[in-house]
C-alpha cells in the first residue's frame, strides 16, 4: 500500500488511532455490535487496532498502511448513513476531482487496464475474494463493496484493435460519506486489493 501517501503526509497523521467516539459511529454506521471491522480483506480490530490481511494471511505489520486505514476510517465515521442513488459518476464529477483526475487516472485506474486488459474474467475472480460481484457494462465490470453505503465500480475494456482501457465509478452519494481526497486513496487502495487479490488466486492455482 506504499503508493497511497508520501511520508511527509504520514509523519502528520502522529500515529493515527480510532478515538473511543470514531469507535461509536463506526459501530453505527455499519450496524455491528462487534469488534472487529471487515473491508478490502482486511480486519480491523476496532478496540487493539490490530489488522489482519485475510488475502496475506497475515497481520498488517507496516504502521504506515494502519494509519492510512484508520484515517479513512476515522473519516468514514463522521457520516450518517444515507441510501445510494444509484447514479455512477467519474471521480471528475465529484467535488473538486476534476483537478486531481490525471494523478487518480494513473494511481487507481491504469493498472487495472494493465493487468486484467487480455483476462477480462480475472477481474471478476478477484473481485471475488474482496466480497465484489459482477456487473454487466464493458467487457468486465465489478462493484466493489468497500464501506457499507459505499461501493466502487470497475469497467474494463479488454486488449483488442485498440488498448484495453478502464474506469472507476462511484456512486454519487459517495461525497456524503468521504472528501474526494479520501475517495481518490480510497479507490487507489481498492485498487492494490484487486491486484493483491489476483496475486493471490495465481498462487493458488500453482
């Protein structure tokens, strides 16, 4: 998860911890009782902070990628739940994304091509394990169900008589629960976990 954010950004956090109320609203939010918090793979121990990777089977030792997490989630927690609308929209239609979209483009989108452009139904597998299903737009498309209330969408266009090409969508409601500059890590995020993902499913089958 190093791309995520430079080291300057995670010298600001100080070692960034849900707070006892973050807890709360979590718990809110997605309407669990328990302590432990499951998304993209991982489990987060909401009372140790302890993070386990289910695709590395594994705890998340890098104190970088748990405080970039639990910012996320510390962020995610602010919100009151709303319903989708069920509108996509392109990370240039959110708030302010429209200045950000040639670093989103190449962080959360350009692998994505890369990698599952010649083996559309890999995106599919992958998505899988992160508890994505499929969709039907492109040559391959898959939801992602990354926080509850906040999905995001993957369409893939695959290799032919031009490059296979892709694009991450979301549901406009996502505004409500995070700033677009979360949104844009999150999504850069998803995006490492879908290749994670792969990564794991061709060891499996060798």
């Amino acid at each position: 998860m190093n791309k995520l954010v430079s080291s300057a950004t995670v010298m600001c956090l100080g070692g960034r911890r849900l707070q006892s109320d973050e807890i709360g609203r979590l718990r809110r939010l997605v309407n669990s009782g328990g302590d432990c918090l499951e998304f993209l793979g991982y489990a987060v121990n909401l009372d140790s902070g302890e993070v386990y990777d289910r695709l590395g089977k594994r705890k998340t030792r890098s104190e970088k990628d748990v405080e970039v997490l639990f910012v996320l989630l510390a962020h995610y927690s602010a919100a009151e739940r709303m319903e989708r609308t069920g509108r996509l929209v392109k990370f240039r239609d959110l708030p302010g994304g429209n200045a950000y979209e040639k670093a989103f483009t190449k962080r959360a989108i350009e692998s994505i091509a890369k990698i599952f452009g010649d083996k559309t139904e890999a995106l599919v597998e992958a998505a899988k394990l992160l508890n994505g299903v499929a969709l039907t737009y492109g040559d391959s498309s898959v939801e992602i169900p990354v926080l509850k209330g906040l999905p995001i969408a993957y369409i893939l266009w695959k290799t032919g008589e031009f490059p296979a090409s892709a694009t991450v969508l979301f549901d406009e409601s996502a505004s409500h629960y995070l700033p677009t500059e979360d949104l844009a890590i999150l999504a850069e995020l998803t995006t490492i976990r879908l290749e994670q993902s792969w990564a794991t499913l061709k060891k499996r089958k060798t």
